[in-house]
C-alpha cells in the first residue's frame, strides 16, 4: 500500500501545484480553452497598464499586442515577411470566447491567408512584436504610423497617443 498522502514530498508537491493554481487565477488574464477536459491548449488575453500610452491587451507571455491600422474590412495585409516582424496571435484550434472578464470589447477569429486562425479584438487582427524582448514592452507602438497597441476598450489606440517610430518595417 502506498502512503503518498503522508510522504513530505508528495504534499510539498501538492500544495505548490495548490499554490501555481491559486496564482494562475489572480491577475487579468482570461484563458480562452478548447472546453472540457484534455488539453489545456487555449489563447491567454489580457490587460496592462504601460507607460505613455494606458491600458493595453497583452498575451499569456505579457507581450504587447497591436494591430495593424490597414487592416480593415477583414483584409488581413500583414503576410509573408511581415509575420516575422509581427507574429500573429494565432488561436491553435481553441475556442475563442466573444468576450473576457474586464475588457469591454468583443474577441473572435479571422481566416489567415496561409492558413489557420487568427484572434481578432473588436474585428481587429491582433499581433505580437518581435521588437519587444519582453514583457511589458511597447517597441512596436506608432511604427511607420500604422502599428499601434490595442487599448484594452473597444477601439484601437490612437496614433496620437505614443511617437515612438522606429524606422523600417512598413507594410
């Protein structure tokens, strides 16, 4: 018979995973799953505060997301080498809820031209940076005029509201 519950280990196992769960839950991240059981394959959007420019969605990583301004229409113009500069936020075959705890506006998905998913806010394709090695950074905000973070409300950033161009990448 196995005493696992009485092992030290299995119970500093236990409440650590206890603890990762319990953190996991705090914060302004929302999971958007595949549903019930398996995998806990999902897309993580959420919220936060940087500096300059206020409240923006960022991914599970804490990465900036950002939309592209000539993208309108679900016309999606960011293909080919514009992906490695501005990967997409790709749903990966999970469920896309139409909203998240705490943001205002509405998530979904658009059809990418080389095929899968992309996550939309407000019928915005949203996008990552590669400019941006970490989190809680907005290297990519007003890029060329057209790149901007995506406020955590119903509509995209404003050009106005960062002049941070970096040259290169227009697209």
């Amino acid at each position: 018979m196995t005493h696992w519950i009485g092992n030290g280990k299995a119970r500093v196992a236990a409440a650590a995973i206890g603890a990762m769960l319990a953190l996991s839950a705090c914060g302004h991240k929302a999971v958007a799953g595949s549903g019930g059981g398996g995998s806990a394959k999902g897309v993580t959007v959420g919220s936060e505060s940087l500096t300059g420019i206020g409240k923006v969605l960022d991914d599970s990583r804490g990465f900036t997301l950002y939309h592209l301004t000539k993208e309108q229409n679900g016309q999606i113009q960011c293909t080919g080498s514009c992906v490695g500069v501005w990967p997409p936020l790709m749903a990966n075959g999970a469920t896309v809820p139409s909203s998240m705890a705490g943001l205002p506006g509405t998530f979904g998905t658009i059809a990418r031209p080389e095929g899968g998913m992309q996550v939309t806010y407000d019928g915005m394709p949203l996008y990552t940076y590669s400019g941006d090695t970490g989190p809680h950074q907005s290297n990519g905000q007003g890029i060329q005029g057209v790149w901007f973070a995506v406020a955590a409300t119903t509509t995209a950033s404003s050009p106005g509201s960062v002049a941070t161009s970096p040259p290169g990448y227009g697209y």
